[in-house]
C-alpha cells in the first residue's frame, strides 16, 4: 500500500511537471512562419501535432511596417499561390476577394497581401495549436538520446515546451551603424512615404547608404519631397 502510494505520488508528480511534445514547432507568425505552417500541413502533418508562437499573429514586420510600401510582385503571383495551394485553395475572406479582384499584371500596396495574410493567419490558428507569447530560450534537451529542443516560453512565466523539430522563422533587423553627431531616420520610418515627409526637410543633406529595394524607394520618396 504504501509502495502504491508513492507510485501515485511519483506519477502525479511527473505529471505535473510534463513538459507538452508536438512534433513540429514553428517560431514567428510573419510570412516565413505562416507559409512554414501552410507547407506542413500541406504535406501531411497532422494539425495537432504543430505548435505556432508568436507575440502578436500580425504578419511579422510586414504587417507593422510595410503596409504602405508599393510591393515589388505583381497580384497574380499571390493569388495563383493561394489557389494552388491545397490548403487555401477553399478558404475565403474579404480581404481574399479584394486581392483577386484587384489587376493582376500590377504590384499594389503591401497592405493588400498583409489583409490577405491576416485573415490566413487567423484561419491556420483555427488548424493547429497556436500560442500568444515570445520563445525566451532554445536548447537541446539533455537527454542526447531523445534529440528534442525544449523551448522556454513568456507566458505562462519560464514554460517549457518540447519539440522534435523547429522552425525558426523570427525575421531579421535592419542594420544600424556607428555614427556619431548624425541623426538617423530608422529604415522601418523611412520606407513609410507619410512618416519620412514628416521627418525631413528641403535644407536637410540625406545619407542613404544600400542600394537595393528599400533603398531605391527612400531616395525615390526623398527626390519627390524635393530634398
Ligand atoms: C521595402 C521592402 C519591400 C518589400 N516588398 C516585399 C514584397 O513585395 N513581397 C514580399 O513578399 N516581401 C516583401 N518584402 C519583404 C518582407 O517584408 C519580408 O521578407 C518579410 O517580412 C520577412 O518575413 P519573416 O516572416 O521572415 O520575418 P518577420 O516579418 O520579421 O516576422 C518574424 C516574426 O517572428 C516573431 N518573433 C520574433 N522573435 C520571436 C520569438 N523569440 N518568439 C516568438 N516569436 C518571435 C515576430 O513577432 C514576427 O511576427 C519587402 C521588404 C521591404 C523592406
């Protein structure tokens, strides 16, 4: 009996403390991540077997900078995705119906695609198991013979989950460097047309350094301001 007891006690125990297995975690909800959960389902994943974190499920950088920034496909590239794809191909919203509406042969607004990826955000975490929060710490567990990543999330406070695989599809920064008594215009401001005419003046001398898509645009937005 009292053998029995401690048996109950361990187990329960041990349940307490079980840290959740998925097969597959995907870290980031931006279009890397959204598209990393499209594609295992696609390929046969069971939804229940996905874990999706993000912080906020607002299509990464995308969704919170470049709304405004003229995209550099044209629509059709979008939707012959969306209708290509086993996964999308039945699924709808407004936002859908307005990019397939729109002229096909034109490259639009981001904020057209970041509509779209919304809703399809919204819908995917309708398909798996999703969860609001940031991944603090990934290590390998140590138990070598397992060979899962155990993740550390925010909330609830220090977490733990596991996984057999992860996607990491957290994004990148834009780069800063050492200036000293010059002020920066932070590229996620500059690349917003509206934002940057508040920011500059005809009598400012402006350094755009990179030459590549951002780049073009702020020196095409600084010309029309007349700086
Ligand atoms: C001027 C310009 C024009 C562009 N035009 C186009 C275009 O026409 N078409 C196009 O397809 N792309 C375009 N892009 C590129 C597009 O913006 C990026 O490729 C895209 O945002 C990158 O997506 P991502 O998912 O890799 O990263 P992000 O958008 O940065 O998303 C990363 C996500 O990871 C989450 N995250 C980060 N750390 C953690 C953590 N520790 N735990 C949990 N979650 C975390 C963040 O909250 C975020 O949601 C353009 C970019 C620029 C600058």
């Amino acid at each position: 009996m009292k053998y029995l007891r401690l048996l109950l006690l361990l187990i329960l125990g041990v349940n307490l403390h079980a840290e959740q297995l998925y097969k597959w975690a995907v870290i980031g909800a931006g279009p890397a991540g959204i598209i990393s959960i499209a594609q295992l389902l696609e390929h046969g994943v069971n939804d229940h077997d996905i874990v999706w974190i993000d912080p906020e499920f607002a299509t990464g950088r995308l969704g919170k900078y470049y709304g405004n920034v003229p995209s550099n496909q044209k629509a059709y590239r979008f939707t012959s995705f969306l209708e290509k794809s086993t996964i999308f191909a039945n699924f709808d919203s407004p936002a859908i119906q307005a990019i397939k509406a729109c002229n096909q042969q034109q490259e639009h607004p981001l904020q057209l695609a970041v509509d779209a990826l919304n809703d399809i955000t919204n819908y995917l975490r309708t398909q798996v198991i999703s969860m609001q929060t940031t991944v603090q710490a990934l290590e390998s567990e140590p138990d070598k013979l397992s060979n899962n990543w155990r993740l550390t999330i925010n909330q609830p406070a220090q977490a733990k989950i596991l996984a057999q695989k992860v996607i990491l599809a957290v994004g990148a920064h834009p780069k800063t460097l050492n200036y000293q008594n010059i002020t920066e215009i932070p590229l996620d401001l500059a690349l917003d047309v509206t934002k940057l005419s508040t920011l500059v003046t005809t009598n400012d001398t402006v350094m755009v350094i990179g030459s590549a898509h951002s780049a073009l645009l702020i020196v095409k937005y600084l010309h029309d301001f007349g700086v």
